[in-house]
C-alpha cells in the first residue's frame, strides 16, 4: 500500500510537470498569431527549456543520492510554478524564453529525484513502475490540449499555465506525507556527478536509444502544430492529433517497461525507435494533415510498447546507489538533443521545407540506434544481468 500511494503521489507530480509543457506545446500557434513571434524563435522557446533542464539534470539533480531527494522535487515544484507564471504574462519571445527556463530547471531538478524514489521503492519491479511514470507524463502531457482548449477561449492565453500553477502548489503539502527512502551519509556517492557512468559501455548505450527517442520528440514537438496549420489542417485535428497520441503512451507505459524488463531494453527499444524513425521519415513527405494524423495514430502505438526501454535500460545497468545521477544525466543528454532538434527542426523547416525537416530527424535516430547496439554487443538482445550493477558499482568505488 506504501508502494502505491507513493507511485500514484509522484506520478500525480511527474504529470503536473508535464501538463505545463504540453499546454505550452498546443499554444505554440497562439504565441505566434498574438504575440508576433517567428517559428524559428517559437522552436528557440521549446529549445530553451530542453537545455536548461539539461543543466539541472547533470548537475543539480545527482544530489538526490546523496540525502536531497525530497527536497529536490520541492525546489523543482517551486521553479515550475515559476516558469508557469512567467509563461502566463510574457508577450515577447525573450521573456517566454526566460519563463522556459525556469520550467526547464525544475523540472531537470525533480524528474530524476521521481524516478530515483520509485525505483528504489520497488526495484523488483522497475521496468513496470517506470513505465508507469511514462504513463503518467503522456497524461499530463495529454491533459495540456484539453485544459488550453477549455480555458483559452473563455478566460485568455494566461489561464491555463495559472491553473497548472495552482494545482501545483496544492499538491506540495500531500509530499511531506510520504515517506521517502533518502541515501544514508555513509552510503553516500563519492562523486558528485555521474560523468564517470560514461565509463560503461552498457550505459552509454542506454543513453543512446533515449537520446533518439528526445530527438523524435523535439522534432516533432516543434513541428506538429505549425505544419498542420500551414496544411490548413483544422485545429481540432491537431490538437486532437496530441491527445490522441498521448494515450497509447499512457495505457501501455507500464506494460512496455515490463517488456523492456522480460525481453531486454535494447532489442524492445532498438526495434521500436527504427519503426519510429520510419514515420518521422513519413510525415516529411505525406500529401496531407488527416494523413499525418492517421500514420501518427500508428506511431503513437509503437512508442507506447517501446519509450520506456532506455529508461528500463539505465535502471539495470546503472549502480543502486547511483540512480538519481544515472538517470539524471541520461536526462540531460536527452533534453539536450530535444533542444538541439527543436532548434535543427524549426530551421530546416522554415528555409528547406518539412520533408528535410523530418528525414534529419530520421537519419539521426538511426544513427543513435547503430550506436546503441554496438555498445551493447552480443547481448543486446538480452535483459542486462544484475551483475552488471554491481561490478560497475565495485569499479567505482575502487576507482
């Protein structure tokens, strides 16, 4: 019972989190139509914010092994609201950008510090419980649609980051409630960050397939909206297009981290991220918005199953005492390329058109996967043994 009111508790946090980022998402179009903001400048803005909560992922978040996990995901709560007021009443793209960064550094604070505690909480079933805080990001990220769409129209572009900002705050007091596993001082890591994880093979392969996967999404993210509108696409279609997509992702979070964790993270999300290399490819070359819409419904199946390996993956090869920073840094390096792709895409689209956009995006992504498989090996079909933990773990601390 401890076990699942926790999860649901942080679950409910990691969505809260999320649902502020995809309410920002939906409006990218709002932004540029009032605000007169340029679509290069709108990808900046998505940008910003990956490349910040880079910072707070590799370095602020791996104190979160050493005794600082709540506290943590209270100061990244705190930024969040922040960033979502600063969203609310900025009109120009610098402020926006700033009120981004704000977001992103709160959230690169409390995303590894969650999944730290869920994972130590139950780690027999990892796989399960991080594909259940996927789940519970894709709602959260899924609910933004739906909440600017019931609050813009009537109440202006501000309120929905103002209700996000609200029910965040009410959520900060059911948190000192729930008791967390903190690292004790002797157990303590003797590194402050997790640069030296790099050291193992296994782990930067794991980094591998999630940085593809931030790749898909910063691509997508920064071009779903404006492609659909300028295909004249309806803008119940797009938006409805991001819920849609979003459940598949929510309803089978949990059972594809069990899959990662039963037939190998690297073989569930190697074959799932060359699938979804292919559809990114596709959209850069479909005849209209209703078809990208349709294939998208096929895709967001494929991501639902596959998504959560890399975290699955990071989670078995990394150190028990380590979580926080391993995940953290794959964290970072992956909103690093979501910022890098957002910027790439939002380029290429406006000077070369959506289909250079798109099969970059593709290229790439194959190229992470090539990667991740050569650094796993012979065993990349293979669930990574639990001994791999603890020898990585030995090496450290005689390193």
């Amino acid at each position: 019972m401890q076990h699942r009111r926790l999860l649901i508790t942080f679950g409910l946090l990691s969505g809260l989190f999320s649902a502020g980022y995809g309410v920002m998402f939906t409006m990218l179009d709002d932004f540029r139509d009032n605000y007169g903001i340029s679509a290069s400048a709108l990808g900046l803005i998505v940008a910003v914010g990956f490349f910040s909560s880079f910072f707070a992922q590799v370095f602020i978040a791996p104190r979160a092994d050493r005794g600082h996990a709540r506290q943590l995901v209270y100061l990244g709560m705190l930024f969040n609201v922040a960033g979502l007021m600063g969203m609310a009443f900025s009109h120009n793209a610098a402020l926006l950008m700033l009120a981004r960064i704000v977001m992103g550094i709160g959230a690169g604070m409390a995303g590894p510090a969650i999944r730290r505690i869920v994972i130590l909480a139950d780690p027999d079933h990892l796989g399960q419980n991080i594909g259940r805080i996927l789940a519970a990001d894709v709602a959260g990220f899924a609910a933004g649609p739906a909440i600017s769409a019931a609050l813009t129209g009537p109440f202006g572009i501000a309120a929905p980051f103002l209700v996000l900002a609200i029910a965040s705050i009410a959520c900060l007091p059911v948190i000192t409630r729930i008791r967390v596993n903190e690292t004790n001082t002797a157990d303590q890591p003797k590194t402050r960050f997790a640069f030296d994880l790099l050291r193992s093979r296994a782990y930067v392969g794991s980094i591998s397939l999630g940085a593809a996967v931030f790749l898909m999404i910063g691509t997508f993210d920064a071009l779903w909206v404006l492609v659909l509108s300028d295909l004249h696409t309806s803008d119940l279609i797009a938006n409805l297009g991001i819920t849609l997509f979003a459940i598949p992702l929510a309803v089978l979070g949990p059972f594809g981290g069990r899959l990662a964790q039963q037939l190998g993270p690297f073989k569930v999300g190697s074959v799932g991220l060359l699938i979804g290399a292919a559809m990114m490819f596709s959209y850069g070359h479909l005849p209209s918005g209703i078809a990208m819409f349709c294939v998208a419904m096929f895709h967001a199946v494929n991501d639902g199953i596959t998504v959560s390996a890399s975290g699955v993956a990071v989670g078995l090869v990394a150190p028990v005492d380590r979580q926080a920073g391993a995940q953290g840094l794959m964290g970072g390096i992956q909103t690093l390329a979501g910022g890098v792709a957002a910027i790439v895409a939002g380029s290429l689209y406006e000077s070369s058109g959506r289909a250079a956009a798109y099969t970059a995006c593709a290229v790439a992504m194959v190229a992470l996967v090539a990667i991740a498989l050569a650094c796993a090996g012979r065993d990349w079909g293979t669930k990574p043994a639990h001994e791999t933990v603890d020898q990585h773990s030995a090496a450290t601390a005689s390193g």
